[in-house]
C-alpha cells in the first residue's frame, strides 16, 4: 500500500488532469474522470485494510459452519485468521495493481500487464476463500 502512494506522489505531476478510469472488459478505456480519482483506489484499500485487521482481532464473532467447542476453536480460529490474512494481501495487490494500471494507461505506457487481467484476481481471491472454507469444514 505504501508503493502504491509513493508511485501515485511520484507520477503525479506527470499524469494529465484527465484520465481514464473505467475500462471495458478489453481493456480499453470507456470512462474518464479527475486524476484525482487515483486516490480512490488507494483509499479503498486502507480502509480494507484497516477493517480487515481489527478483524482478526475479534474471531470469537465470526460466524462458523460449525459449533465452536473448546476442541475445535484454536483450530478454527487460526484457520479463519489465516484466512483473512491472506484475503487482505490479495485485496491490497488487486487495489495496487488497479492503481498501477490506471497510471500505466495514463502515462500512455504499455506493459505485459493489462486492466482486463483483472478477473484474474478475483478468481485468485475466490480461490483462495473457497480453499478456506473448505478447510472450516473439517
């Protein structure tokens, strides 16, 4: 998340004050805005953060697919924090690298990178939940 601020404080004065920020499932921009939209992403992702790790404090809360004993609750605690954990780097590197293509595109720089690689990492993301909770279940 600090990359992402320091690359946005870097570039920023090279950035147009128009820029694209929506892009259609090619990759091609169908949306333009402020340059100040930038900071949206970037703000999503602290306060994702930042709920993502108060959370962890309070996993006695959480909801289980099973009863929670004196047995079982290490094992599903660690299991559902390691959970989030992971859940909160893939969402901070999603929103990063948002971020980063933004800039790309604005830039007019091309990379191997693309925004419609995106879908990719909500497949990460669901991947990694589903692992999860299949773990809970046992």
């Amino acid at each position: 998340m600090a990359f992402s601020f320091v690359y946005l404080i870097v570039n920023w004065s090279t950035l147009p004050e128009t820029i694209a920020i929506h892009f259609n499932v090619r990759g091609e921009a169908d949306g333009w805005g402020s340059k100040a939209f930038l900071f949206f992403p970037l703000m999503i992702s602290l306060v994702l953060y930042i709920g993502l790790t108060l959370l962890r404090k309070i996993p006695h809360h959480f909801n289980y697919m099973t009863t929670i004993t004196e047995q079982n609750a290490p094992y599903q605690y660690k299991i559902s924090l390691e959970l989030l954990s992971w859940i909160k780097l893939e969402l901070v590197v999603i929103f990063g690298f948002l971020q980063w293509a933004i800039i790309q595109d604005a830039k007019g720089e091309t990379s191997i990178f693309s925004i419609s690689q995106l879908p990719i990492a909500f497949v990460i993301l669901l991947g990694t939940i589903v692992f999860y909770v299949i773990k809970l279940k046992k």
